[in-house]
C-alpha cells in the first residue's frame, strides 16, 4: 500500500497504524515522489492526500489514471477536518 501526504505525522499515523495490521506500507511525502514510487513498484492500494503542494490530491490520481501500469490501481482520496 502506497500512503501520499506532505504532513509527515499523518504518515506516521497512517504507517502505524496500517502496518499493525499487517499491511506493507510505503510513504511518500510528495506527489512526485509517489509517482516515481509508482514506476518503480505495483501497489494493491494508494491513499493519497488531497491537500498536497505542487501537484494535489485530484492530479495525482489523474495521473495514476492515466499510466498504462497503474490505472487499475485502487485510490483512497483523504481530506483532513
């Protein structure tokens, strides 16, 4: 699984609790950081942040879309309150 956030405590959060039970995680801080992850590795899963910086939330998943390698991939979109 494929965590996306720029706040590395949510990714912490997130990493902890997913990898107690029982889940491979990967974090990314970036969405350009998650897609070059995304060349490099297949994930079961991709929860992505909406308010990221540079590319958000809604282009990254456009862009996951779009490759021909990952546009199977299932994606969470999650928004902080």
């Amino acid at each position: 699984m494929l965590v996306v956030d720029r706040d590395s405590e949510n990714l912490a959060l997130a990493e902890a609790r997913l990898s107690a039970r029982g889940y491979i995680v990967s974090a990314c801080r970036s969405s350009l950081d998650a897609v070059r992850e995304l060349e490099r590795q297949l994930f079961d899963l991709v929860l992505v942040s909406v308010g990221m910086e540079l590319v958000d939330g809604q282009e990254l998943t456009e862009r996951i879309r779009k490759a021909t390698f990952t546009c199977y991939v299932p994606i969470i979109m999650m928004a902080g309150g």
